[in-house]
C-alpha cells in the first residue's frame, strides 16, 4: 500500500472524528475507499461480511440484553439495588464505596455499557457518596471509573461480541472472566474502604429488619441473576437463550409486577434500546467490512513478520500489546476495537504460545480500562457532561482507579492460570486457536 495513500486516509479520518462524523461511517468508509482505490477489488465484501454478522451465532443475544438492560435502567431498579446494598454492606467503613462498585458492576454488565451506567445510576451514586461524607473529587472519580467494572462479567456484550468475532467459546470466556473479574471489584472496593478508615467516613449499623425489608423489596428481581449466570456457566441455556429469559423476566418484573413501566414509556424505551442495537449493529458490520481488506491484504501476515523479527519474549510482547491495547481502548468504540482489532492479534498471539481465551480476558480488561484512561477515555467526557464537570478536572480524580486497574491488568496477563484456572476445574476444554 502506498505511503501516500495511507497518509491521506489517516488525515482525512482524523478530520472526519473531528468535525463528530458518525462512526460507522468513517469505519465504513475506510473500508470503500480501501477495497476500490486499493485493492481494486469488489465492494460487495463489505455487505457479506455484514450479512454474515446477521447469521453468526450468539447474535440474537445482542438486542435481548441491550432490551432487558434499558428496562432495568429505566425503573427504579438500581435504588432498590442500592438499599440492598447499603443494607447489607453499609456497616463497613467506606461501605457506600463499595456499594458503588457492586451497583456499577452488575448495571454494566447488564446493559452492556459503562456509559449507560453513569447516565442511570451515576447521579444516585454520586450525591449518595456525598451525603454520607465522601469527598466531591473522590465520589466523581469513583463513580467514573467503577462504571467500567463489569465488562469481565455475565451477560456483558462485549464478551459475547469478542466471542464471535475471535471464534472462542462464549461461555468459556465468561467462567474465564469471574477470577479477574472479581479482582478488579475487590481492589476497587478496597480502595473505598480504605478511603473510608482514612477519612472517618461515618458508617450505618446494621439492621437485619433492614436488610429483610429491602430484599422483600427486591425479591421478584433476585432469580434473575441465578437463572442467567447459572443457567450459562453451567452449561444448562445457551447465551441466547438466557438472553430471551432476561428480556422476558424484565417485562415481567418491571412491567407487570413493579408496574414501573407503563405502555408508553415501555414503547419509548424499545425505541431507544433497538436505536443502540442498531448503531452497534451498523458499527460492526462497517468494522467487519474494513477488516476484511485488512485480511484480504494480508496485513496480519505482515504484522506478524515485522513482531516477530523484532520481539522473541512473550514478555516483551505481552507489554507491548497491552500498551497497544489501552490506547486503542481510550480512543476507539469497545464494539468496533473488537472487530477491528482482535483478527490483527489474535494470530500474533498464537504464534507467542497465548492461550485464546487468555487472550480475550487480557483483551477486554484493557478495554476496560480504555474508558477512564486520559485524554479520550470515553467515561471520562460522559461523566463530565453528566456531573457538568470539566474532563481535565475528572484526569486528576481517575487516577488511583487506574493505578489499580493496571496492577489487575499486569497480573491477568502474566499469570494465565489466574483467568484459566476456573475452566480447568470444571474440566472446559480451552481449544488452540487455528491459524
């Protein structure tokens, strides 16, 4: 491919970001202007690849998930979520932090994305932590980087996502996902309670009155979790099928129940949750097109024979990659790094001896952190326009967060055993990746 040629695309697409194009349509086309001025090349790739997207399996898993997450979002579900939460944990010095994170958590894994989870739960969150003595700097730091908690967990989309486009096992990559996971929760929470000893932060004794209450409270939401983990991790539902269960429990619960939702307001979230489905869909499939050039040219190839020529140690490479990784993770979309990237070092990886399902743990947690890592990490700009702060204000308050992201992320790519040691006890065969 021509220098120039590449300098001119880079330029123009930088513009295009710039003056706020929508994405799917610089992606896409990246991927017109690549296959017919330089691979000369049909354009119908392009539409294959995205019909192909429709047909891949686990697909319908997508708009479920996203559907049932915006329900849950919608009512009033985080507050009952909270009272359980502080009911159970607010004893503990720093508590309320570490409800925070539990809250933050299951809301993105459920909704599929750590902005949706500011919006909906972030000014809850935010004057919680406020009014029981918490900081202004620590509560908005907080709130923005425990939204991006729960990618590593069940029914999170960008795992499935990762699934399909790497070709390895979902449910693996979730059981393989709970160690690390669970980590980045713990130190997260760890934090808050250290804040909490340090500061004084006053604490809530605990009531089981209380606690019984807010579960009553709760109660027509609590099987949900079960049936949805259990019923993938053991092996028992398929993902798409705990993806229709969620969506009709969500109904169920919010509209029929809870009656939180009425008809109106139930058709107005339809049309915003498939609005997103939509804009991911149409995301993926321009990043599907624009990879298949990319494969087309042998650009894997390529970057293989240059990696490989200049790193021999899977240590130096493991570094390199995660450097890589968190820079495309704070400056592209979390669906179209997934497509764009993952064909481009997934073979790279094999060839260093990489576990797959190791590969996509250590892929997501990057990603992960890519939405509080400065200048553009995508929480941050949503944070600071839903809290009216300014985002150099929110670089400063991230940053203990990130520290401990990054000590989670060192040791998920290092030690393989700690995201592959669940499936080995279970007995989950983790296939070698075909190259």
């Amino acid at each position: 491919m021509d220098i120039f040629i590449v300098i001119i695309l880079i330029l123009v697409f930088i513009l295009a970001i710039l003056f706020g194009s929508p994405l799917f349509t610089i992606i896409g086309g990246a991927a017109v202007f690549l296959f017919y001025f330089v691979a000369e090349g049909s354009m119908s790739s392009i539409i294959v690849e995205m019909g192909r997207l429709a047909n891949a399996p686990g697909m319908i898993a997508i708009p479920l998930f996203i559907f049932s997450g915006f329900i849950f979002a919608e009512s009033n579900a985080s507050n009952r979520l909270i009272k359980v939460s502080n009911a159970l944990l607010g004893w503990l010095p720093g508590g309320l932090a570490v409800v925070t994170v539990i809250v933050c958590t299951i809301f993105t894994a459920m909704t599929g994305g750590a902005g949706v989870t500011i919006i909906a739960c972030g000014g809850i969150l935010h004057t919680a932590l406020k009014n029981n003595g918490f900081n202004e700097n620590f509560s908005l730091g907080f709130v923005t980087s425990s939204a991006s908690s729960g990618v590593l967990f069940v029914p999170s989309l960008p795992i499935i996502i990762y699934g399909m486009i790497a070709k390895t096992d979902i449910t693996q990559l979730f059981i393989a996902g709970i160690i690390p996971g669970l980590f980045i929760v713990f130190l997260l929470s760890g934090y808050g309670v250290y804040y909490g000893i340090k500061n004084k932060i006053p604490t809530i004794p605990f009531s089981l009155k209380t606690l019984l209450l807010a579960l009553w409270e709760i109660k027509w939401v609590i099987p949900l979790p079960f049936v949805v983990i259990g019923g993938i991790y053991s092996g028992f539902i398929t993902v798409g099928e705990a993806a229709s269960v969620s969506a009709v429990y969500a109904l169920i619960s919010e509209c029929a129940i809870y009656r939180e939702i009425s008809l109106n307001k139930l058709f107005d979230i339809t049309i915003k949750s498939m609005s997103m489905v939509g804009a991911v869909l149409i995301v993926l499939g321009a990043a599907l097109g624009l990879t298949n050039f990319l494969v087309d040219q042998e650009i894997p190839q390529m970057l293989m024979v240059i990696i490989t020529k200049h790193i021999s140690s899977k240590i130096t490479f493991l570094l390199v990659l995660n450097v890589i990784l968190l820079i495309v993770g704070c400056t592209m979309d979390i669906f179209s790094a997934i497509v764009v990237v993952v064909p481009l070092i997934a073979p790279v990886a094999a060839k260093f001896g990489i576990d797959p399902v190791h590969l996509g743990i250590i892929f997501l947690a990057n990603l992960q952190i890519g939405y509080i890592t400065p200048p553009v990490g995508m929480n941050l700009f949503i944070a600071s326009l839903r809290f009216n702060v300014s985002v150099m204000r929110l670089y400063r308050m991230v940053i203990p967060a990130l520290i401990l992201f990054i000590i989670a992320l060192l040791i998920i790519s290092y030690w393989p055993k700690f995201s592959l040691f669940l499936l080995e006890l279970v007995g989950q065969r983790v296939p070698l990746l075909q190259i």
